[in-house]
C-alpha cells in the first residue's frame, strides 16, 4: 500500500469518527461562553431601557460565531503543544479525532458567516472590531506573541478583553467610553487569570517551549506580578463607580470580590500551597462572572 492510499484511507477514518463533539469541542465552549456572557452583559448596560432585539439577537450569534471560529484557528495553530500538555491533549486535532482540513474549513466558514450576520444584521463598525479581534487572537497571538515574549497574555489580553466593547457596539453603533471601561477590567483580569494557570503547568510550558512568564522570570517573580495585577484590578474595578456608571450595589460586589481574589493572590504569593494557583485561576473565572453580573444587576436598580 503507498502512501497516498494510506493517506486516503486515514482521511476516511477521520471522516467517519468525526462527530457533532468535535466540532463543538474545537469552539473552545466554555471560554466562548464567557465571552459571549461579557459581549451579552455590554449590550444590555448599553442602554437605560429594553434592547432592540435584532442587534441583540444577531450581535450574540455573530460574537460568538466569530469567537468560535478564533478558539478553531487556534487550535489548528496549537495542536503541536497541545499534543504534549496535559490539559489539552484531548482536544480533538491532538486525539486525531479531526484533521486540519476540516478544521480550518469549519474556522473559516462560521467566521464568515458570523461576519455576514454583524455586517447585516448589526452594523458594520461591530463587524470590523470583531474581525479585528479575531486576527488579533487567531493570528497576533497564536502565530506571533504567544512564543515572542514572556508579555504574551498580557499584549494578546486586548483580544480578549474586547467583547463588552463589541457588544456595546452592536446596540448602540459607536464606542462609549463607559464600553471601555469594561475592556480595561477583563485586560487588567486576564494576567492573573492567566498566570495563575501558567504557575500550574509551568513544567508543561517549558516542555513545549512557550515563553510563559514562569517560565522565563520564574515562579516567585510571577507570584509578585499576579499580587500587583490584583490590586491593579481592585483599582480599575471602582471606575465604573466613579463615574457614575454603577452604583453602590455593584461597588459592595466588586470591592467583595476584589478582596476574594486579593486573598487567593496572597496564598499564592506565599506559596506554601502547590494547590493554590489553579485553586486561584478557578476562583478568577468565577469573579469575572459575578462581577459583571453585579454590573448588570446594578444597572436595573433605581437609585
């Protein structure tokens, strides 16, 4: 048997396993659904009263389209480290579960389609900053930062951080700065998030060679960075306070929060608990999620 035929037969193989999981597990759901939840929470902060539902609709179908067909490329990007980590190996390029033709196929086709339904459906600008955000994580990041510089998560944050701006967008057509300071939460959220995490699988990130934090400066150096990125976080977390965004309800939530996370920072800091940084990096999912639902909350509140 050459190898072509071989080739071919493996194809057919693939072919034959793949099954709906594959593709719903190559979207990367959970963290598609926090993103989606983010861009949901920026829509309805947008405005005072009941939101149109056509951009509301169609914004969270095009958000997360577009954010699924990013997690999609970054995979097909990654499936070489991913082979190797632990936490990832089960995804279903590594596992041959799926195959780079099908996957980038499938990337490309809710991309457009996601772009279809914003430019259509929402409005261009929404569209624009969405497509941009996609390269910027798809490509900026995967391709480029995420093996250039220890500050990868922290450049290739703007990405992620981007979603309450998008959904903001979509509702009302333009950016407000108020949108941004919900883009300056989740960018000063993501490297403790992160590092958290990076601590964790610091073995496996030397392993692949992915110049994460811990990696390069060490671990006690990124205990002390993701101390001093907690209280960055407090800080930018009363803004919306501040100006009159949010009210005392959300400012009760997020200083209670703040604090929470502060608390896991210091064990972590401490270090005398192998546990603590994915004990934390779980912890900072749960906060970005109670925080903005404080946001939301607040924002129905008569004062």
């Amino acid at each position: 048997m050459n190898e072509e035929t071989q080739t071919n037969e493996n194809e057919k193989v693939v072919a034959k396993e793949i099954t709906w999981r594959d593709y719903y597990n190559l979207c990367k759901p959970k963290v598609v659904m926090l993103i989606v939840f983010t861009a949901v929470v920026g829509m309805l902060l947008a405005v005072p009263g009941v939101v149109p539902w056509q951009p509301f609709v169609f914004g969270t179908i095009g958000i997360g389209l577009a954010a699924a067909s990013a997690a999609a490329i970054n995979q097909v990007v990654d499936q070489r480290i991913d082979a190797i980590m632990a936490r990832t190996k089960n995804r279903p390029l590594p596992t041959g579960h799926m195959d780079n033709k099908r996957a980038l196929a499938f990337a490309f086709t809710i991309g457009t389609i996601a772009m279809i339904v914003l430019v259509v459906f929402v409005n261009v600008l929404t569209a624009i900053l969405t497509f941009a955000s996609l390269i910027g994580y798809a490509v900026v990041y995967t391709m480029y930062l995420k093996y250039a510089t220890p500050q990868n998560i922290v450049i290739g944050g703007a990405a992620g951080a981007a979603p309450p701006v998008l959904g903001w967008t979509a509702i009302t057509g333009d950016i407000n700065a108020h949108s941004l300071l919900l883009f300056l939460i989740i960018f000063a959220w993501t490297p403790p998030h992160f590092w958290a995490l990076a601590i964790h699988r610091h073995k496996e990130y030397a392993k692949v060679d992915v110049p994460m934090l811990p990696v390069t400066h060490g671990l006690e150096f990124t205990r002390l960075q993701i101390l001093l990125y907690t209280i960055i976080l407090i800080v930018v977390t009363i803004l919306p306070f501040v100006t009159l965004m949010s009210g005392v309800f959300y400012l009760a939530g997020a200083l209670a929060l703040g604090f929470g996370f502060l608390y896991y920072s210091l064990e972590v800091r401490k270090a005398e608990d192998e546990t603590m940084p994915i004990k934390t990096f779980g912890y900072s999912i749960f906060y970005l999620m109670a925080l903005f639902a404080f946001l939301l909350i607040d924002h129905y509140i008569p004062y």
